[in-house]
C-alpha cells in the first residue's frame, strides 16, 4: 500500500504533516487503538482519513453532524478518494451509490451519524462489508455529563466489541474527566495508545470583559471588525434574533441561528455563512459542532458559556486557518445566577452538580484571572508551559490588591454559620444588615457580624465571584446551594496562605448597575430551582406539562416559606387536596430532606382545623386504648371514623354516639367531646 507521506503530497496536496499528525497516523495505521487530543484546526481528520487509504477494507467514521459528514464526503471525493455517508439527508442516488461501492470494494471511508447504530440492520450490515477499523470524532459527545452529550455515542463501544476491530478516537476537547469517561465508554477501560498534543490555539486573541451595556459592547466589537466574519453566541433564542437585527440595523450583515427555527431556515443559514464573506451570524450553541469554515475572523460570547469546555470549543472556530482570530466573552451576575440555576435544576445526582459547580468555578477563574488568560485555560487542560502575549491581560495587566483579609472575613462568616447560606445572607452578616433572617438566627451576636463594611453589598460579590473563581468555595446541591468551602480554602483560613484578587472587578461593582430582579431572593433561588427539577421530573415521568404539577407562584411560596409538614404545605397557594396527595410528600422531601409519613385519611385534613383536632382525637384515643385504668380490652375507632368525629360541626353527646356507636362512645365519647368543644 502506498506510503502515508506520498499519499500526503498525491491526494491532499500537503508537502509534510503538521505537529504530531505523523506519529497518529502511524499508530492508527498499525491497528492500534488509539485516543486523540488535538487542538481545533490541527487536522484530526487527516490521522484517520490517511490510515483507510493506506489499509485495506472500509473504516466506519462515526460523526455527529450531516453537514459536517457531507462536507468531508464531498471533500474526499473530489481528492479522488472513494467515500461516502449515510444519513438521513441522502438522496436516493447517493445512498444508492454509497452501497454500490460498498459491494464493489472501492470505498475506503463510511460515514454513519452515531443514530443509525441503534439499528441492528446496521449493525449487520456492517459486519458483511469488512469493516477494518473504527474512527470516532468529537469523542467527547460520549461523556454523559459534557456539553455535547449524544446518547447514541454509547453504543460505539458495543460496535467495537461486535466487529472486534481497532478503534480510534479524537477530539480537541476532553479535560481529565471526559478523558477517562472516553476511555470507559469506547474502549472498555482498557487504555489505549492516548495522544496530546495540547490545547493551544496561539493565533487566537483571549479576552474578557464584565458586562456594562453588553449590545453596545458587541455593536463595537462587531463595527471594529467591519467586513469579517463573525459568530456571535447568545444564552437565549430571543437574543440571538435582537441582536442579529441590532446589527443590521447598524449597517452590518448579520442573520440569527437557534434551534427552534424550521430545518429548511437552519440549512440556508448554514449556507449563507459558508458561502457568503463578512457575515454574522448571532447564534445559540445549536450553532456548534461542524461549523468548519476557515476564516472566521471573530467569536463573541454575548453571555458567559457553560465551562471552559464549551468556552474552548465555541471560540476554537475562529481562526482555523491559522490566521489571526480575536474573541470577546462579556460576563455579568446575572449570567453566573443563571448558570448556577440550570445546574441546579438539572437530573444529574448531586455529584455530579458539585463537579459542574467546579467546572463554572474555573470559567469564573478565567474571566476573573490576574494575569495570562491563556496560561488559566491551557493549565485548565493539563499544560504547564505556556507562551501567549496574546490576550487582553498580556496586553494591560489586572489591578490586583492583597485580599486575605476580605477572603478570610468571608470564610469565618461560613464557617460560624456552619456553612449552610449562601452569598447574599453571609454578606448580610458581614455588612451588619438588620435582616428578619439574620434576627430570627441570632446571627447578629455572631463575631463576623459586622466586620466587612469597608466594602459594598456590589463589592462583596465581586469578591465571593473571585473566591468561587479560584475554587475557594462551590455551592452544595445539598444544601440548596449553601456554600461550602473547598480544601483550597483550608490554608487561607488559618493564615497560612495569602491570595491576591483583581481590584478592578471590585472597584467597578461599586457603581454597577442594579441586576435584573430574581424570581426569589439569592438565599431561596437554589431551593427554587431544586423545586423546578423535581417538578421537570414528575411533569415528564407525567407526559404534561410542567405547570399541571404545580405553578411557578406556588414553587416561590414553597422556596420563601419552606413547609416543614404536609399542614404547612396545604396552606401554599395552589396546593388542594388531590395535588397534596399526588405531590406534597415528594416536595417535602426536597425542601426537608425527608417527608412525614401520613395516613391517607389524615391527609385529607392537611392545612385545616380538622386536621389538629384529628390529632388531638387520635392523642386521646391511644391514651384510652385500654380504657382508663389500662386494663379493659384494646379498643380504637377506625382512621375514616376519627376523620368524620374531627369534621362535626355543634356535636352533642347524642350525635357522638349516633357516629361512634355505643362501645365506642361510652370508652371515648366525654374524651372526645372535650376535644371538640374545646379545640385549642
């Protein structure tokens, strides 16, 4: 077969390998499994597209986009490389053609979406045309908690297993985590020969900036890059539309992306961008994985991503031609609240949410970064040597101050408060605010109280947003979003450790602007979004919708009074009988803990006066179970029958004993009249 360098020249036209190509190519060629870490425009298809050409039989490339399938396809082709893609975007001629070539050994590379695996057709069609090896890109969509999560990734492992073939599998995003979730999930936990060949993008400019008036922020950064083009990412649909319209009405051309648009209007934005020089397209991440244009000059992020992994992936598709590329990521508050939110509304286990708590913690410590912003992200990634003079702190350096004391006055207000509150109450306390929350816990007496009105209220959360930024703190998901302080903040404690913060992020939260009003205060938005989880869960185990469990009115009564028993919950506006019922022990749970056990009948009374005197009655029940002497033989009246004495209205000794009977009555009845007569 013929040499990977003479292919190189004959069909891709390139005079020799760029870093670490060779060496991959050499592995995957030699049938070794093999796991890829390449940076984004360092060439990851060449290392499997080289070693099908060399080798015999077909390499089955597993790929998550039609559209970037259909791109490589038509790319090898026109090389005069025989290859081809099923998808669901086929015509019948090319699926036709694909299969021709299949039977007359002429292609070399198959392109499936990970989709089609859950067919077993396709499974034994695979296994008929011999297939030789398995290449598998954006790996990292096989790690259940990433950002790019595809289920079908899953069963990638089970095709190796079944066509017993070398797999081979690459990406340019995978912290240590994801790693080694690949490795479990595609290869079996059984290591393969692993590639790193870093995370640098040294062509592309870093930079950050808080958020003060964000669309003027983008309609500058876009009119200083008139004429190139550019992708915008928004946090939500409706922004990606205003801002594209913002843009065009400041002379730009610019068109919106987001995934509740019609497939046909996705496609022509897709196309527009491809074919069309200086456009903007102001996107969701619906706009991601396959955008493989070359020269997109510019990435901003209007609002702050997801994680660093997110962040990586979305500005890696500037400047792919290896040109100079520049980014803007704007970050405020609201944007953390909101991220903090959606990982607390989430269904993964608490673990996992502390572990994506952590991984918000380090997109914080790049926005908030004293120096080097590329240094932070790449030793996010593992990389210790670094050269960069390319972002905007390598440009300006931070105002930085000596913040031990503030930290260590934040983490004593944690630690005298046991670590259950959250920021908004411990800056409370350190500001000495008299709060009905701060009184009612005695929280005034507390030595902290107090100590730290040197700052502002805006002031403060800029230092807890540093604190959470150097991964001093995480918010529990156990406690609601209590935070609790990691072992990084155990030395500053003790004053063994100083540590330095930004005195720039600080001074200017002292004239920010007010954020946008919350549904509940800071210290009640965890439980709220515990409550909306729980709520998501029960409405799609339900198939309705989520309002048809309970409203957003009564989950902010829920998150602000916190019911404590099943009487505490009936008394929440928009929680009747049968919604009780269905609902308020599993509600219980989340704001408690744990639920009160019940009976049913009793339960009926839950939230109304019948209800205490039904425990009153069932008190002096026990107590007269044996008669009044504790020697007669046991008696009791039924759960129904302690509800109906509980509901009478002007009872009398003759209605009693109409209800009771007359053993009953004459054990219980004067006991139960007292009772009812006097309910207090």
């Amino acid at each position: 077969m013929p040499a990977a360098q003479e292919l190189l020249k004959d069909i891709f036209g390139f005079e020799g390998f760029r870093p670490g190509q060779e060496e991959i190519v050499d592995a995957v060629s030699a049938g070794e499994n093999v796991l890829a870490i390449m940076p984004t425009g360092g060439g990851k298809s060449l290392c499997f597209q080289l070693p099908a050409m060399m080798n015999e039989g077909v390499t089955v490339v597993i790929s998550p986009l039609i559209a970037l399938m259909r791109d490589q396809v038509r790319a090898l082709q026109e090389a005069g490389v025989g290859a081809g893609a099923l998808t669901s975007g086929n015509t019948p001629e090319e699926t036709d053609a694909v299969w021709e070539g299949l039977e007359a050994g002429t292609l070399k590379l198959l392109y499936m979406a990970p989709e089609r695996l859950a067919s077993g057709a396709a499974m034994g069609m695979l296994r008929r045309v011999g297939v030789r090896q398995i290449a598998v890109d954006e790996a990292h969509c096989v790690s259940q908690w990433g950002h790019d999560f595809r289920p079908d990734y899953l069963r990638i492992g089970e095709l190796r297993r079944t066509l017993d073939v070398p797999l081979a599998a690459f990406t340019a995003t995978a912290d240590a985590e994801t790693r080694e979730e690949i490795v479990q999930k595609l290869f079996d936990g059984h290591p393969p020969r692993a590639f790193l060949h870093g995370f640098d993008r040294p062509n592309i400019h870093l930079a950050f900036a808080a958020k003060n008036s964000p669309r003027a922020q983008i309609l500058n950064f876009a009119a200083a890059r008139r004429g190139q083009s550019g992708i915008v990412y928004c946090g939500t649909r409706a922004k990606t539309e205003g801002l594209a319209r913002a843009l065009n009405d400041a002379g730009q051309t610019a068109i919106h992306y987001h995934g509740g648009m019609e497939a046909e209007d996705r496609r022509i934005a897709e196309r527009r961008f491809q074919q069309e020089d200086g456009l903007i397209v102001c996107a969701t991440v619906a706009f991601g994985m396959g955008v493989d244009k070359p020269d997109i000059r510019w990435v901003a992020h209007a609002d702050l991503p997801k994680s660093i992994e997110a962040y990586y992936q979305e500005i890696g598709r500037a400047g792919r031609d290896g040109a100079p590329a520049e980014t803007l990521t704007l970050y405020g508050p609201d944007d953390i609240r909101l991220r903090r939110t959606q990982i607390d509304e989430g269904l993964a286990p608490p673990e996992r949410r502390t572990a994506d708590h952590g991984r918000l913690n380090a997109l914080l410590g790049l926005a908030e970064a004293l120096e080097c912003r590329r240094s932070t992200l790449l030793g996010y990634f593992g990389e210790a040597e670094v050269t960069c003079g390319n972002c905007d702190l390598c440009d300006s350096p931070a105002e930085t101050f000596d913040g031990t004391t503030a930290v260590r006055k934040a983490l004593s207000a944690m630690l005298r408060t046991d670590e259950w509150f959250g920021a908004g109450h411990l800056i409370d306390i350190l500001l000495g605010a008299d709060t009905d929350k701060i009184r009612q816990r005695g929280h005034d007496s507390l030595p902290t109280y107090g100590v730290g009105t040197e700052y502002s209220k805006g002031q403060w959360q800029a230092i807890f947003r540093q604190m959470m930024g150097h991964d001093l703190v995480r918010p529990d998901p156990e406690r609601h979003g209590a935070l609790r302080m990691t072992d990084a903040a155990l030395p500053i404690l003790r004053d063994e450790a100083s540590i330095t913060l930004r005195s720039d992020t600080v001074a200017s939260a002292a004239t920010r602007r007010p954020a946008v009003k919350a549904m509940v205060g800071e210290e009640d938005a965890p439980l709220l979004s515990a409550l909306k989880a729980k709520r998501r869960a029960l409405a799609e185990a339900a198939k309705v919708p989520a309002y048809i469990i309970f409203t957003d009115r009564s989950l902010i009564e829920m998150a602000e009074r916190r019911p404590a028993t099943l009487d505490d919950m009936a008394r929440i506006s928009g929680v009747g009988a049968k919604k009780l019922d269905s609902y308020g022990a599993a509600f219980l749970e989340v704001i408690n803990g744990a639920a009160e056990a019940m009976h049913p009948q009793r339960r009926k009374l839950a939230g109304r006066d019948a209800g205490s005197l039904y425990d009153r009655l069932m008190s002096v029940q026990v107590d007269l179970a044996r008669g009044p002497m504790g020697t007669d033989r046991p008696l009791s009246c039924s759960a129904s029958l302690l509800a109906k004495v509980a509901q009478m209205r002007d009872p009398t000794e003759e209605t009693l004993e109409r209800l009771l009977g007359d053993r009953r009555a004459e054990r219980f009845g004067a006991a139960f009249l007292d009772v009812l007569r006097d309910p207090d």
